[in-house]
C-alpha cells in the first residue's frame, strides 16, 4: 500500500516466542510455545504410546479391521465363475459323447485350480507378517502414516510363500524419469535394501496400498500428523494436572516482601533462610495442607491461574474428541462424556464400521488381490458382510425383504443374498 506517493515498508516478522515446556514438571524437553512433534517416529510416540485416548482409537480401528473374515473368489483362467462343483443335472453322461467329457473335465479341472488359488490367497493373508497379523499391522500402517507396503516372498517354484508388511517409515520411494515408482529403498540404521517394485516376469514385487494425498504422488495422507495437535494439548493438560497434584493442587506464585516505609529489602543471608524454608516446609504433595505463617512485610502473590480458570476438564475433552475425529472413531465408543452425536452405542459401533473399518478392510484386501493377480488372475478378496456383528441387523432385514419379495424367484433371491446352487455360499469363508 502507498501512502502520500511512497510505498509502505514490510512489516517486520513478530519473533516467535518460545519457553521451556515441561522444565518445571519434570525435566522434559525444551519444545516452543504452541507447536507438537513433526517427524513421524515422535508423532506416534507422543500419541499412540504415550496418549491413551488416541491408543485406544487406533486399537479399536485396526483390531476391527483385522477381525473381518475375509471371502475369495476367482483367481484361475476363467475367473468370471465361482469356484462351485457343477450341479447334478449339469454333470455330463458319457453317453454324449467325448467332447462332453473333455469339457466337463476342463472345467472340473478349472475349478479345482480356481479353489486351489483361493485357499492359497487365504493362507497367506491368514499368516502372520513378523509375528503379527498382516490386516491388522497394514491397517496400523495406513491409519497412522497412510502408507502400507506388502513385500510379496515367493518360493523355490516362484509362487508367493510369504506376505511381509515393511515400516512405512523406513522406506521411499525411487522414482524413474518419467515419475513412476521404480524401486523402494529400505532404511535400517545405516543398511539401506533395494527393493524392485517388479520382479523378473514384471509381476508385482512390492505392494503399494496409499491413502489419498492432495500435495503429493509417491505417498499417502495419514491421521497421526491432524491429530498431533489434539494429542499435545492433551497430553500437555495431563502434565499440568500432575504438576498441580505435586503442587499440592495449588497454582504457582511468589513470595512477595514489601519493605514497608523504611526501605530495609531482605539481606542475602534473610533471602537464603527464607527460600530454604519454603522449599522444605511448603513444597510438594507432602506438604498439602500445610499452613504458612508470614512474618511482617510478607505476602503470598498467585501467578497463574486456577484450574478452574484454565477449565482443563473441558480442554481434555476437546482434545479428546478431536483425537477420536482424526483416526474416525465416534467419541462414545473411547469412552468420552456428553458427546449426544449417536443415539445410543449400537449406531456409534455401525457408523465406526461403515465409514472407518470397512473402506479401510476394501482397499486393503483389493490391494493385495491386485498384487498377487500376477500368479492368480482374477483373484477377488472382500469382507463377509454376513460375519460382522455390526451389521447383523442390517442383514437380517436384508433377509426379511428378500423373503417377502414375491415376485422374485428362489433362484434369484438366492442370488441377491449370496447362495449359490445348492444351498452353497458363493464364497468360500475364510478358515
């Protein structure tokens, strides 16, 4: 802006005003006024180890995710039929002739490939990745960073024998000139492993699951970095509660000495006596309750404000729920008060499942059907909506409504509920 026909000079910068957090209330680290851990290592450190809100709200997403039955379909050269043995009338007589046969012995023999594929499909995802369970430790991956990466182990014969879930923090990605994912390179400690992205036959070697990100390509968008601002206040309120109990419950002040109208201050050896006392005598939880006798001239000044001033039990609580927020979990199922979003806990449990448990069990077993589409073409992996108890409801008046539904036929209602010929599921479920 310009006034009177000259340009007005830049503001200059308010320096940034930081302060020992935490010096007082044990030793802690010396972090500036208003700001929260940046790297990935201390976000997850500071929240779901040392958070009990956001632990939990982690825990209750990727224990959910990992405890979904997981149903196969596909995977042979025809991947457009379910693995199911042909029903009695369409099983060929000899009679017919040999073309009848050698095409009901190809297809037998398609869907005994088919099933064969789907069981393997299943055993590895069943398996667990270093100790623990690949959904469950890839949906943890996802949550908090926003990046899974799968390394598919094949065998002496070339077939996948191991999927292993590698720390997204130790791995980036090395791009080609054109931009496209080449290669991951694996950091620990100093040892750095490259990991082709294809293996020789170009089939996948590394599966990339990622979140949407809108400022970047190579990597996903995860909730631990929203959420480390909800997770430092509350994780600061905790620390000034337990500062206020080794206080005694009582807000910081001084000891003011008014030397009246002759103007005599303290002498130093005054000075030492009397700090020396007030640590000993009126400092700490020890010493709650202790009444203090002031000599003439002195008087006891507040310098902070009371828990009340602060309202610290209303702060947790937004804290709080900002943290269920950024990890997607309703506040009423962490345990949280006065939250009146949900009518009761059976609707906040469905809403958890369908906009948190479920999108994040679909893009993580279609990821890993598309990786290993390259040994088992057409492989199809998703939920048993059936086996969540969740939903139980939701399906049974599913069932209710097919039921009565008289103009549909029994073939056709079998089909809308997932029944194949005979009874049969159309899926086989996951042993």
């Amino acid at each position: 802006m310009k006034w009177f026909g000259f340009k007005a000079a830049q503001a200059i910068a308010r320096p940034f005003f930081a302060r020992p957090f935490g010096g007082g209330w044990g030793g802690g680290a010396v972090t500036p006024l208003g700001d929260w851990p940046a790297s990935y290592e201390a976000q997850v450190r500071a929240g779901v180890i040392g958070n009990p809100v956001a632990q939990r709200a982690v825990r209750l997403v990727c224990e959910s995710v990992g405890s979904v039955q997981v149903l196969a379909s596909g995977g042979g050269a025809d991947a457009s039929t379910d693995a199911l043995p042909l029903p009695a009338q369409a099983q060929p007589d000899a009679a017919e002739g040999p073309s009848a046969v050698q095409a009901s012995a190809r297809l037998s023999a398609q869907s005994s490939a088919r099933a064969s594929a789907q069981a393997a499909a299943l055993a590895l995802i069943d398996r667990r990745s270093g100790g623990q369970r690949l959904i469950e430790t890839l949906a943890m991956h996802l949550l908090l960073h926003g990046n899974g990466y799968v390394q598919i182990a094949c065998d002496a014969d070339g077939m996948p024998a191991e999927l292993f879930a590698l720390r997204p923090e130790r791995v980036s990605v090395e791009a080609d000139t054109r931009g496209w994912p080449m290669a991951y390179r694996y950091r620990v400690g100093d040892h750095v492993t490259r990991l082709w992205s294809e293996d020789a036959a170009g089939r996948i070697a590394i599966i990339h699951l990622k979140s949407a990100h809108p400022l970047d390509d190579h990597y996903g968008l995860g909730c631990a970095g929203a959420a480390a601002g909800a997770v430092a206040i509350h994780n600061a309120a905790t620390l000034w509660n337990k500062a206020l109990l080794d206080n005694a419950a009582r807000p910081s002040g001084a000891l003011v000495h008014d030397p009246g109208a002759d103007g005599v201050p303290l002498s130093p050896d005054q000075f030492d006596r009397l700090k020396a006392e007030l640590e000993s005598a009126f400092q700490g939880a020890g010493n709650a309750g202790r009444p203090m006798l002031l000599e003439g001239g002195l008087k006891w000044q507040s310098m902070s404000l009371t828990p009340a001033d602060m309202d610290f039990v209303g702060l947790k609580s937004a804290a709080a729920r900002e943290i269920a927020l950024a990890f997607g979990v309703p506040p009423m199922l962490i345990g949280l008060p006065g939250d009146n979003a949900y009518a009761n806990y059976r609707e906040a449990n469905k809403a958890l499942w369908r906009q948190s448990v479920l999108p994040m069990a679909a893009m993580i077993l279609g990821g890993i059907a598309q990786g290993l589409s390259g040994w088992w073409p057409g492989l199809v992996l998703r939920v048993d909506m059936d086996a969540v108890p969740a939903l139980a409801d939701e399906r049974s008046a599913l069932w209710e409504r097919v039921a009565a539904a008289d103009f549909l036929s029994g073939e056709e209602k079998r089909a809308m509920l997932g029944i194949g010929v005979g009874g049969r599921r159309r899926l086989p479920s996951c042993p």
